[in-house]
C-alpha cells in the first residue's frame, strides 16, 4: 500500500492534500469544539452532553500519551465545520518484537457529505499512517453492513480470526 495505490482507488482523483474544494485534512484542534466534532460522532453513536471543559480536558490527556492518539479529521472550511474523522490509535506490543499495533476508531462521515469518497480518504490516510509509523497490522470492528466497505480497502476477515467479542459495562 503506498500512495499511489491509494491514489488509484479514487474516481476522480483526491487525496489528504486534495480532499475537493473547501475541504482540509487535518489532526484534530481544540477549536474543534466549536466546529461541530462531537456532533459529527453522534452520527456514529452515543456521546452525551460534553462540556467545553471535559472534551479539553480529554484532549489534553490524549496529548499526554505521545504518538498514541492520531485522530484525523476533514474540515470543511467554507462552514467551519468538522464533516469526517477517523482515528488511529497505536498499541504498545511485546509481541511482534516488541510491535505496534494499530486499531480503526471512530470513522464517521456527516451524511449530508455522502458520495464524495470522503469515508474511503480519510480512513486510507490513517491507514497510510499506520503503516509508516510502523505498525504489524491494523484491526477495526464494524457493523455488518460496512463490512464491503471496508474489505474494498484490503480489510480482511482473517480465516479463523474473524471474531470481535464484547462485554458492556
Ligand atoms: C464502531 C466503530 C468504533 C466505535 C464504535 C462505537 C469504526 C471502524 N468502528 O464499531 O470505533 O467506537 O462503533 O459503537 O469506526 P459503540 O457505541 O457501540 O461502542
């Protein structure tokens, strides 16, 4: 996988530095607030009533924790809204030689920004980065539904690893 590859998958061709017009690829600010991101993930689930304070101060922790959290964002700049995310959270292993993992979260689109590649980008530039930080693999878990989706971006059902097991707390 490397970027012209990625390139070839787009029709017409965009990418993180040329997402379309009025759209920025960018990490997430804490201007971001503001620009409608938590709004933006509750199109994907629930996120409750978050004040200022508690998204800075999550933000801040994340800052905390150096080369861990890459969480990615599209802008559309004519708005000021935050339209896509994705992130990239990496995994301290002693496994692999003591690798780093990666793991898919978070990937949503504003459904009014649906048909223009937008989900197919921005979850190929955090794929991308994974692999150049050097991560051994990348693993998301999705709804059934989305599973075409993301087998067209080389995710895969690993024969007799194919299981994602949960326990709600
Ligand atoms: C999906 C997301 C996951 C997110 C979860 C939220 C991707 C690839 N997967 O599984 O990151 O945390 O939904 O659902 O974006 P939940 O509220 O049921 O945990």
């Amino acid at each position: 996988l490397n970027f012209t590859q990625i390139s070839s998958l787009f029709s017409p061709p965009i990418s993180a530095a040329n997402p379309g017009h009025s759209l920025l690829v960018r990490p997430l600010c804490r201007g971001d607030y503001d620009r409608g991101f938590l709004q933006l993930l509750s199109q994907l689930t629930h996120v409750g009533h978050i004040s200022r304070e508690q998204f800075l101060g999550r933000f801040s922790s994340m800052k905390a924790c150096p080369d861990t959290y890459y969480v990615t964002v599209v802008e559309d700049t004519q708005t000021n809204k935050v339209i896509a995310a994705a992130s990239l959270i990496t995994e301290l292993k002693f496994i692999h030689d003591c690798g780093l993992r990666g793991r898919l979260e978070d990937v949503v689109v504003n459904g009014d920004y649906r048909g223009k590649q937008l989900g197919k980008l921005i979850v190929m530039t955090v794929t991308l980065l994974a692999k150049e930080l050097g991560c051994y693999k990348m693993s998301l878990d999705c709804k059934d539904k989305l599973i075409p989706f993301y087998n067209s971006l080389g995710y895969i059902d690993e024969p007799g690893n194919a299981n994602s097991m949960t326990i709600r707390f």
